[in-house]
C-alpha cells in the first residue's frame, strides 16, 4: 500500500516535457513506445502524476480550434476521436512542435495520430501505485471542449 503524498509538488512545463520527450520513436509498437516515459513519470510523486494529466490535458484543450480540425479535415466531417488523436500526436511530438502547431493550426498533420499519450499517466499512476488512476482533470480535453475555439 502506498502512503499519500505529504506535500504537493509542482509539475513544471519543463518536467512535462521532459517525460514527453521520453517516447521512444524508434520502438515498434505504441505500447513500446509509451514505455520509457510511463517509467519516467512512474518515478514523481503521485500528485505530480495527476499535474501531468492536468497539463496534457490544457495542452490538448488549447488544440480543440475550429482552426485546427480545418487543418486536419480539411474536406470532410471531424471524427471527434480522430481529432483528439491528431491532437495527441501534436503534443507527443514534443515542445517546439506542438507550440508551433498552436501558433500555427495549418501544421497539424492529420496522418499521425497517438491516443496512447492519453493513458501515459494513467499507467504511471498504475505502476507506481498498483491502483486504478480515477483522477478526472478539471479541464476536458474531448473535441469541442474547447467552446471559445469553436466560435
């Protein structure tokens, strides 16, 4: 059994990326790939774990633009799942990548998807603690989450 965390660290952006930049491109499978940084962030505490989930979701909230699926789907109907896909290869592909993708919604490239980005922690929490991970983020990251960008 695990202890609670007695102290609340705080997750930078830079400790965020860090474990982003972890995936292991060069692995055969999402699964393989996902692993090196499951390990890396298995390694903070619990409740930076759940700010690791807080902040790829806001990242993935950010990217919920009408400008975005535009680029995605440019001639047909938005698959919601496939564009919280998209949206997740944008934020695995790491800092300046998807910072550039925010900045500019023509770059996302809707041939790469990696929806397992969205159970990296989820499987650290599992690791660390041998417990389900029940933590809900307060900000959404589903399509059309985002009403401003939708406008």
């Amino acid at each position: 059994m695990s202890l609670p965390d007695l102290h609340i660290p705080t997750l930078s952006e830079t400790d965020f990326w860090n474990v982003v930049q972890r995936l292991d491109w060069e692995a055969p499978t999402r699964q393989q790939i996902l692993a090196p940084a499951v390990e890396a962030l298995a390694q903070y505490p619990e409740s930076a774990i759940r700010q690791f989930e807080d902040i790829m979701a806001q990242k993935l909230f950010l990217l919920d633009t009408a400008a975005h699926a535009q680029a995605a789907y440019p001639q047909q109907r938005i698959s919601v799942d496939g564009f919280l896909y998209i949206r997740a290869a944008a934020v695995a592909a790491g800092r300046e990548a998807y910072e550039y993708i925010l900045q500019h919604p023509q770059a996302l490239n809707p041939n790469q998807d990696f929806e397992p980005l969205l159970y990296l922690a989820a499987e650290a929490f599992e690791r660390k603690t041998g417990q389900p991970f029940t933590y809900v983020s307060p900000v959404s990251y589903e399509t059309y989450a985002n009403e401003s960008g939708w406008l």
